[in-house]
C-alpha cells in the first residue's frame, strides 16, 4: 500500500475516533447537565415548598395566637381593649376581633358545642352562622375540647414563645363556602361566669386569592393559589386536608426552576466547548495531514527516482521485472492474456556514433514519449538499457491484437526525430512474446520475446516477430540456452569433428563431412541434432555456419587431395548473399573452392527453386561440389536430381537400418544407386556400421562409403594420422 492512502487511511481513522469520542463526550455532559438540572428543579421545589408550609403554619400559629390573645383578653394588655379582660363585656372581645384580628366570623362554643356568642365581620352572630362553618371546625374543636391538641399534629409549636407554649388550641385550613379559610381554636378563659371547663372559642378568616398569593408573595413564592383540582406537578403542592382528614385540595404556586433556567446557559457552553475543541483537533489534524502529504510528496519522489529512468522517465528494469511478474501473476489467476514487446532501436548506435550522445539521448526521450502516447494507459512501459524498450501490453490475448499495437509502435518510431537541425530516423525492429508461457518467469518472457526480437533483426530490421511456441517445454528449454549457444560461438566454444568418406573398397579416404559439437561446460559434448534447429530458430545458424566454414576450410587446406563436405542449412541456404558471403569466407581462409562439397537437402531446394537453381549454378560457377544429403528420406524426385546439377547423392542410413529387417530395401537400394550411376552422379552411402553392409555396398557399385564402421566423427587431428597412414582403416581392408 503506498503510503498516501496509508496517511489518509490514518487521518480518516483518527478523526472518526477523534470525532466519535468529542460524540460521546457532548451527548455525556448534555445528559448530566440535563439530569443535574432535573435534580436542582427538584430540590428548589423541595426547598420553595418547605418555604410554603413554614408559611401556612405560621400563619395558622398566629391565628391561633391570636384567637388565644383574644381568648385570654390578652388583647387589653396591649393596649387593644379598653381594660381588663374579666372586667369588660366579652362582646367587646369578639368585636376586636375582627377589627384588629381580622377573625371574619368567632364564636364562643359552650361544653355542648353550642354557640354562646359569636361576631361575624362584627356584627352579632349565633347559632345559624356558625352551622355553615361547624362541620369544617368540629374536628378543631373536638381536639381542643377533649384537651388532645398536642404538638405531634402539627409541629410548627416551636415558633411559640415560651410564654405561649402553655397556651393549646389548633388551627387548620378549612373550606368554607367554596373558599379556603384560616380555623383556629382554643380553650376558652374560665374565668368568666358563663362559662364551663369546656369552653372554646372558635375564629376563622377568610383567604381569598389575593391573600393567598400575598402570602406566597411574603415568603418569595410566585402566584401561590388554591386549587381543589390537581393541576400540573401536583409533587411539589401542599395538601389542604378538611375534617376527617378528606383532602379538599392544595396550594400549588409557579415553581421557581434554577435549573431550568440554567440549562441553555450551560448547554450553550457545552456546545462552544465541544465546538472549540472540535476546531482545535480539525486544525491539528490538517496541520498533520498537510505534514503527511508533504513526506508522501517526498515518498513519491524518492521512489520515482528509484523505480524510474532518470533520461526517459519511463520504468527502469528493475521495477519492471516487478510490474511485468506482478502482471503475469495476474493473468495466471485470471487466465488473461498479454504480449511483451521487446523494442530495439535500428539506428541508434550511428546516431550516436555520428551526431553525439545528445542526439542519441533526445532520441531516447523522444522514443520514450512515442512509445508512452501509443499505448494504453495500463500497459507496462520500460526501457530496460540502452536502446532497449519493453511493452508489457495487457489483457491481449491474439497475435492481431499484438500486432496492431506492433504496428503502431513501428510507426511511431519510423517517424523523423528532429535535433537542431538534424533529422534523425531511428526505426525500430520488435520481437513479441504472447504469455504467460506455463510458469515461465518474467526472465523466461523476456528471453522468448529477445528471440523474436533477434528475428526480427535478422529479418532485415524495421520488422515485427513473434515468438512462436509450440507450448513444448523441450522447445522452452532451447530458449533457455540459446544465450548459452551465442556465447559458444563468439568463444568458440565450438568443436568440429570429420568423418571420413571412404572409397568403395574401403583403402582410400576421398573426402571427410565436417560435423559440429557444442562443448558445454556444464552439460558436456552436445550432438548437432540438438542445437541446429534451435540456431536456426534463432538466427544463430548464419553466425554458426560461418565458423563452421571457416574452420573446415582452416583445417582442410592441410588434406590436399581430399574434399571436404560441409553441411548447408536451410535457413542459412534462404539468406540473401549467401553465396556472396561463402565464397568471401572460403577465399579469406585460402582454402582451394574446388575442394569443397556443400551437402544440401532437398528441403531446401523445394521453398522456392528458382532461387535455388541461381545459388547453385553460382556454386558451381565457382568451383564449388554439391551433393544431395540424406537422400530417400524426402521427395527422392528425379526432377531435382536432373534440373539441379548436383555432383552427388547421399543416400540417407535409414536405408541400411531398413535393410536389416526387410529384404525390400536391398532392392531399393540397389535401384537408386543404379539410378545415381546412370545419371552420372557419384553415389555415397552413409551409415556404414557392420561388413556385411560394406560388401553390399561394394557390390552395389556404391562410389563412396561413410560410417562408423570406418571410423566415427574424429578431431582434424586424427585425420591427419589417418591421412599418414598406408591402410588408414585396417579392420576394413
Ligand atoms: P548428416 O549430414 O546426415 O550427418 C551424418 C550424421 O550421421 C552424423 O551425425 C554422423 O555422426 C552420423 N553417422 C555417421 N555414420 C554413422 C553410422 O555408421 N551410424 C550412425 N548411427 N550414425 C552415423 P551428427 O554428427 O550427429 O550430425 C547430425 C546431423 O547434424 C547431420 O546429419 C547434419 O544434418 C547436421 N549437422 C552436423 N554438422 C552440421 C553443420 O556443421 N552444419 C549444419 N548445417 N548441419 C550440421
Ligand atoms: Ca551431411
Ligand atoms: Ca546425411
């Protein structure tokens, strides 16, 4: 993974969690906050209610002080009354009542509850009044006559003075009239002569709603009222309780909510907090992103300069090799296709020899650029050194397809380049390889592609080759060591080895057939068989015949007398100049050309005669012997052996191995070197292992004789002794 996703995957995760946990954090504290404020709404009303119920008792202990005050004629001694209690009409009492006290009704009850006396607003009242109001007191009354008023009913007796502690009485909040009253009651004074130990006196006063919520008021209650339905939050409401304990309803007031009234202050801080923090990281983290481009930026640069050339910016071979495995990988497990196109330069060396290393560097940056426009954008581009180029073209899987991208390429590079003044035509030859090729290794491509690539060249340049494969792995094999052959020549790694032609009787060496062999350093004497083709394949044959040739011609000139064959191949047989370039080699060597034999086959001929027909009677023209090898094995047409005047047949050793088992052959073979001799042809035998097929030979009228029964393919050096001595085979003779 590079690391610009690495970074940004980085970036991308932190802020997540960054973000998540600033989540968590906001939605913690709102919720505390929230709850917290819940919580202090509920205390304050706790608290307010308290407040309510201390000034309900209160009021209702001053009440009952009061009605004592009045009871007791205590009144008087403040200054209210006109004398002493005992002395003055109690009448006067009641009066004073309602003018100082406010009491709107009092009553003075006997033992038996009946009223006495009473005053209502100051005006004398009795019996009837006081009925509309008994039931809602009777419960008062019933305590204070039964002296069981105590403190435990209602605990506010602390507010006493202790001088009025002594006084009982009690008081409640009753209903009286559809309105809500203050009651009190107490013992009255027994001093008086009407009166009994039983006798009480009986107030109420009335609360409307604006005293109620003056009350409130007083003790910092907002709008305190009297409510005989619940309404809203009836939790925090005091329970107004008539007689038998019957709730009559409750004093409910405008809660004050601190609370409440905090909570959009402190949300709105937890909102900014979370906020300036939220800016804080996202600063952080785009200072960290920008630092973690930067080194990216840096990244990208360091590898670019590693994993690219630095004069063609394409991809150098190093990286190649890693593109171009990672690429065949993928079309292994995709079972895709794709074609590597190796590309060299025709003429880059003269340009760089004739116009200088500038030139020949614009040109590689030009080619670069070609190249780079005329594929398409997945394809692998590198130059792999020098004037070397390679195109990893992806997901082809038909030759068409590889050409026309071939094409393309050819076309591209076959276009003048300028340089100042100058304009430089490089061209370009391509060798193709369409892979993968089994498990063969990016290695392995390339060497098939080079192959192509090397045919292409040897083609005549400005051309376009596959690779063709066969899928054998013998044949992937040979590409293997094809290097290997190359090296061998230009290190003559070579060896020549000759066998002798011998005469009919088998006394006479008449000529030797140079045979090549490949010392391997590793592998040891490799046979001709083995890597001919291969040179062939490869257009090492040319380079190959070449020392072949040479060498023969260089240890032939010491055989006087003798020729010495060697063999054409086909693909050396079909370049032009073939013979041009033969006649120069012989003649540098200074090897006599009427000593030469060619050995061809008649494959060769067959691809195009009138090509043949020319090099042949320039052969001849020159001096130089041909024969018709390994005759009998191919078209054996007596056409060929008239119209291409040839010097002699070979007939091919599958004859003599047929011989052995069937008696057919003998005939057969009797008739071809019959048909030899009648056309003036000089006859060859080859394979010549046992006696027994020499005699036959002989007696055929065979001219010449080869095979091991004389003598193997041996070092020049052994012909030489051959040549030195008098029988030079002596279990023939
Ligand atoms: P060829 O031209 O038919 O060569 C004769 C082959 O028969 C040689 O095999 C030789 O060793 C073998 N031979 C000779 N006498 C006997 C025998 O009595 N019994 C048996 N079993 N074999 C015998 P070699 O050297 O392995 O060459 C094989 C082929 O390779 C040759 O067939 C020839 O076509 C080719 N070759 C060899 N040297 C050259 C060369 O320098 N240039 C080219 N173009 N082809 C070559
Ligand atoms: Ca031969
Ligand atoms: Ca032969």
């Amino acid at each position: 993974m590079s690391f610009i996703s690495r970074s940004s995957i980085f970036v991308r995760r932190a802020t997540l969690l960054i973000g998540s946990i600033i989540g968590c954090v906001m939605i913690v504290m709102t919720v505390t906050i929230i709850k917290v404020a819940d919580e202090s709404n509920k205390t304050a009303a706790r608290q307010q209610m308290h407040r309510l119920a201390v000034a309900v008792e209160s009021e209702l202990t001053k009440a009952q002080i009061e009605l004592a005050m009045v009871a007791s004629g205590h009144p008087a001694k403040f200054g209210i009354f006109g004398g002493n209690a005992g002395q003055e009409p109690f009448s006067e009492n009641l009066e004073a009542a309602w003018t100082y006290f406010n009491f709107d009704e009092i009553y003075a009850l006997d033992g038996r509850n009946g009223v006495v006396t009473g005053s209502s607003r100051g005006a004398p009242a009795g019996t009837l009044t006081f009925a509309s109001i008994r039931p809602h007191v009777a419960h008062l009354v019933a305590r204070v006559a039964h002296n069981r008023v105590s403190s435990e009913h209602h605990g506010q007796h602390r507010l006493l003075s202790p001088e009025f502690e002594k006084v009982h009485g009690a008081s409640g909040l009753i209903q009286v009239r559809g309105g809500l009253a203050l009651a009190a009651v107490v013992p009255f004074n027994p001093a008086q002569p009407w009166a009994d130990d039983k006798q009480v006196l009986v107030a109420a006063r009335m609360l409307d709603a604006a005293k109620i919520a003056d009350l409130g008021r007083r003790h910092g209650l907002d709008n305190v009222r009297f409510q005989h339905q619940s309404a809203g939050d009836s939790t925090f409401a005091i329970p107004v309780t008539g007689a038998g304990e019957t709730r009559i309803g409750h004093l409910a007031w405008d809660h004050f909510r601190p609370g409440s009234d905090m909570l959009p202050n402190l949300l709105l801080i937890v909102l900014t907090s979370v906020i300036t923090i939220a800016i804080a990281f996202g600063v952080l983290f785009e200072r960290l992103r920008r630092l973690g481009r930067e080194m990216t930026k840096e990244e990208e640069k360091s590898n670019l300069l590693a994993s690219h050339d630095h004069l063609s910016g394409l991809l150098n071979r190093r990286t190649f090799h890693e593109r171009f495995a990672a690429e065949l990988e993928r079309c292994r497990r995709g079972h895709a296709g794709m074609a590597l196109h190796m590309i060299d330069l025709d003429r880059f060396k003269d340009i760089n020899d004739s116009l200088g290393h500038q030139a020949g560097d614009e040109v590689i940056r030009q080619v670069a650029q070609r190249i780079s426009n005329v594929v398409r954008g997945a394809d692998i581009v590198a130059r792999l050194g020098g004037d070397e180029f390679a195109v990893v073209q992806v997901d082809t899987e038909t030759t068409l397809e590889a050409t026309a991208l071939a094409e393309r390429l050819r076309e591209a590079l076959t276009r003048p380049i300028m340089f100042g003044d100058s304009e430089m035509s490089v061209g370009a030859s391509i060798g193709i390889a369409l892979g993968p090729v089994g498990e063969l290794d990016t290695e392995g491509m390339l060497k098939l592609a080079d192959s192509a690539l090397y045919e292409a060249k040897s083609g005549g340049r400005n051309r376009h080759r596959f690779f063709e494969h066969d899928g054998s792995s013998t044949n992937r094999m040979k590409q293997l060591v094809e290097e290997e052959l190359r090296d061998a020549i230009n290190n003559d790694h070579l060896e020549l080895h000759y066998q002798p032609q011998v005469s009919a009787d088998g006394l006479r060496i008449l000529g030797v057939e140079a045979l090549v062999r490949w010392r391997h350093p590793i592998r040891g004497l490799i046979p001709p068989l083995d890597f001919i083709a291969l040179a062939e394949q490869r257009g090492l044959i040319v380079p190959l015949s070449k020392w072949v040739l040479k060498r023969a011609c260089l240890d032939g000139r010491r055989w006087s007398g003798i020729k010495v064959a060697v063999n054409v191949s086909a693909a050396q047989f079909k370049q032009s100049g073939f013979v041009r370039d033969l006649i120069e080699t012989v003649e540098a060597t200074g090897f006599d050309l009427s000593r030469l034999e060619l050995e061809l086959t008649e494959g060769m001929i067959v691809e195009d005669e009138d090509k043949a027909e020319r090099a042949i009677s320039e052969l001849r023209e020159q001096g130089v012997s041909l024969a018709l090898d390994d005759f009998g094995t191919g078209y054996s047409s007596l056409i060929y052996l008239r119209r291409f005047s040839f010097d002699k047949i070979k007939i091919d050793r599958s004859f003599l191995e047929a011989m052995e088992t069937t008696g057919e052959s003998a005939i057969l073979l009797h008739s071809v070197v019959h048909l030899g001799r009648a056309l003036g042809l000089s006859v060859c035998a080859e394979g010549i292992e046992t006696q027994e097929q020499h005699r036959f030979l002989q007696a055929v009228g065979c001219h010449e004789l080869q095979g091991y029964f004389f003598s193997r393919p041996v070092l020049a050096s052994e012909i030489d002794d051959m040549l030195a001595r008098a029988v030079p085979f002596p279990k023939a003779a």
